[in-house]
C-alpha cells in the first residue's frame, strides 16, 4: 500500500479498517519522504517488494496521484472508479469493487501475483 498523508493518522485509518494484515508493506508518504505523485514512491515499493516496476499493479481512486503516477513509474494502473473524477484519463483496468480485480489480474495471467 502507499498512501499519502501523515504516519500516526494513516497508520490509525489502516487499523481501524482493519486491512494492515492484507499488505506487505505499507509506504506512508510522510514517512517515505515522497508523496505521490512522485514516481519514486512508486519504485520505491517495487524495491521494497523486490518486484520489477513492469510486474506490479497500483491500484487507486485518484486519476493523477495513483493511476496516471503509477503508470509513469512503469506499473499498471488500475482505476478504483470514484465519481468525483470523470474517466477521460488512460488506465490499463477500471474496476467499481474491488472483488473486480482479480478477473482483470486473470486476463493480464499474473495472478500468481495474489497470495
């Protein structure tokens, strides 16, 4: 996961969802020193991953700090459709759910990526 804002206040979000167990690692832009839409971030996962930037996909509500960043540093991006933004942006998959992402992840065959 990456995500944007401070550590205390992210890490308190991702708690209270109670998702922290479905990531490997989590980048919190505050304590990353980047922020996206920087590409860096972005690498910076990959790395941290040991994943090559091709192998990966980011998946985001937001059509610049996540899709169109994500796609800049060399992964897929995939649009966590949010009515906020209309769709005239480049995405590689648009999903309304995210129990969507698997069929697309199947169809790209790297869901071996998935454990």
């Amino acid at each position: 996961m990456i995500t944007n804002g401070f550590k205390d206040f992210q890490s308190a979000n991702i708690d209270a969802l109670g998702i922290r167990s479905f990531f490997h690692d989590i980048l919190i832009s505050e304590q990353a020193g980047l922020r996206k839409p920087d590409p860096a971030i972005f690498r910076l996962a990959a790395e941290k991953l040991q994943v090559k930037l091709q192998n990966c996909v980011y998946i985001g509500d937001h059509p610049v700090n996540d899709v169109a960043a994500s796609r800049f540093a060399g992964m897929r991006g995939i649009w966590k459709e949010n009515i906020c933004y209309p769709d005239d942006f480049e995405y590689d998959g648009i999903v309304r759910e995210l129990l969507e992402i698997e069929p697309i992840l199947d169809k790209w065959n790297c869901t071996n990526l998935i454990d």
